[in-house]
C-alpha cells in the first residue's frame, strides 16, 4: 500500500496528530508548502481540522465517528522495513524496554500497543475501535491511527521506515461489526449464539461483548467484501420491512405457480374452443357449400 499518493489527506491528518508543523510535512512527503497549506484549508473546511494557533492544527475527524452504524477492530498491521535495522541497539540507547522471543524477534510495548520488531517487517497489534458509516471508513480512520504509531516509534526509536515509495503496509487481521444489529438483538435477547465458518475458518458470528449487539465478520488480509456484503444484506431487508423472509418467497413461489397452473389450464380451455370453432366454421362452410350445389342442380 503507498501512503503518499494513495491517501494523503490521511497522512496529513495523521502528521498534525502527531505534533507535526506543516512545513515538517511538505518536508517528509516531498511535496511544496503551498500544496500543504491547500490540503489543510480542505480539511478544515470540512471539520476535520481546526486551528489552535500559528502554524499549529489539531484534528478533530474522532468527534465526527459517533453515531456510525460499522466497529472496525482487532486490526494487526505488517509494515515493510526499507533496510535492515539493529533494534536492539536502538532500543538500549533510547533506554526502551524490550523483550527478545525465542525467534529472535523483539516485543516492544508502546502507547498501549504490543509491537513484534523483526528483521524484515514491523508487526502492529491495535487494541482501539474505529467507527464509521461503512468498512471502508472505519479502516481509514485505523489507517490514521497506524500512522501515528509509526511516526511515534520512529521519534521514539530514531529511526526511518519509509522507503522510495512512502510506508509500506498491509493488514494482517482485521473484524467489522454491524452495530445494533437486528439479527444480533434478537440472538442475544434469546440467548443465542451463532458462528459461521467456512474452509478458511470463522468468519462470521454474533457478539454482545461491548453491549453493541453486533453481527461481527472477520477478516484477514483478503479484503471487506464479507462487511460489506452482509451491510448491504441487511440495508435491502429493512428496506423492504423484513417481509422477504424465507416463507414469503415460498408462498410467492407458490402463488406464481398456481397462477401459472391456471393460466396454463385457461390457455388450454381457450385452444380447444378455438379448435372447436374452427371445426363448426369447416362444417358450416360445407353445408353452405352443399347447399349452393343443390341450387345449382
């Protein structure tokens, strides 16, 4: 994933949430002061950033996450290493705390996060949620977040994990829940709980640990379809009131059908008073026939 031309407007959120003036930004994204200063009036004027004194924003898009129908949580990112890194020199001089596994890879714990520091890849362990109107939303506003781990560990630990490219990443594991979900309500008021596994494994289940009522997918690094699928699922039934349940698409199956029987059957009635007709029409014009001949004799 490129950060830089990908998602900019992100970065520089995320910059601003780490404390960074906008001519730090220009500097580190290789871009001009004015293009900075254009991207910052647009994201105050859509209330994602405010001003708090000279050449200093703060953001704000976190208020704008309330009342949002998708969780986004359990996120663990892979981030790229350009080079190779001695962690554990840097960490003894940054005076950090750290703990080497048996694999040889270092544990870190910073801003609440456990972090695994391995030869060719940074993993991220995220412990907050992220709301949003759909997936996709609630996945950028993580995004925002990671950058700011990033550009913290990279204060903390003075060191540089951009590439050529920009920061590299992907994510490594990744849930989505439909919040107040009426499936969810319904299972948690009778007590029910339901888990759905495919070959993969489990990939969808219903869950009431944050008292949300949730219909929870989970994800690895293939994608959001699934959230987004099951959104659209139960959008199109509120849609139409719920009333497309499984008997209802039988009963009109069966509707259709018996309609279809009695079409079939009037058609069927309808060709033979036609055959019928036909034949009297063939007799009437053989008398009328028949009876021009006897004039004619």
């Amino acid at each position: 994933m490129e950060v830089k031309k990908g998602v900019l407007l992100d970065v520089i959120i995320a910059s601003i949430q780490a404390g960074k003036y906008p001519s730090q930004i220009a500097r580190e994204q290789n871009i001009s002061k004015q293009n900075v200063a254009y991207y910052i009036r647009k994201l105050k004027d859509e209330g994602l950033i405010k001003k708090k004194g000279y050449g200093v924003w703060e953001t704000n898009f976190y208020s704008n996450q309330v009342a949002r129908t998708i969780r986004g949580h359990a996120f663990m990112w892979k981030v790229k290493i350009p080079k190779k890194i001695d962690w554990k020199k840097q960490l003894n001089n940054s005076k950090i705390k750290y703990t080497e596994l048996k694999t040889k890879v270092i544990r870190i714990i910073l801003n609440g996060r456990k972090i695994w520091l391995g030869k060719k890849n940074i993993v991220i362990y995220e412990p907050e949620s992220f709301f949003g109107s759909n997936a996709i939303e609630s996945k950028k506003f993580a995004v925002l977040k990671l950058l700011k781990i990033i550009y913290k560990l990279e204060e903390k630990l003075k060191v540089d994990v951009k590439g050529k490219e920009g920061y590299l990443f992907s994510v490594a594991r990744q849930h989505y829940s439909l919040i107040k979900n009426c499936l969810a309500q319904q299972c948690n008021e009778d007590g029910i709980k339901i888990n759905v596994s495919n070959q993969n494994g489990l990939w969808f289940l219903v869950d009431n640990s944050y008292n949300l009522d949730e219909a929870e997918t989970v994800h690895n690094e293939t994608g959001m379809l699934d959230s987004i699928g099951i959104q659209n699922y139960f959008n199109d039934h509120k849609k139409h009131n719920f009333k497309v349940t499984p008997t209802f698409m039988l009963e009109s199956i069966n509707q259709v059908t018996q309609n279809q029987l009695m079409f079939n059957q009037n058609f069927e009635s309808h060709v033979k008073a036609i055959k019928t007709l036909s034949q009297c029409v063939k007799e009437l014009q053989k008398e009328i026939r028949n009876l021009k001949n006897e004039k004619n004799n």
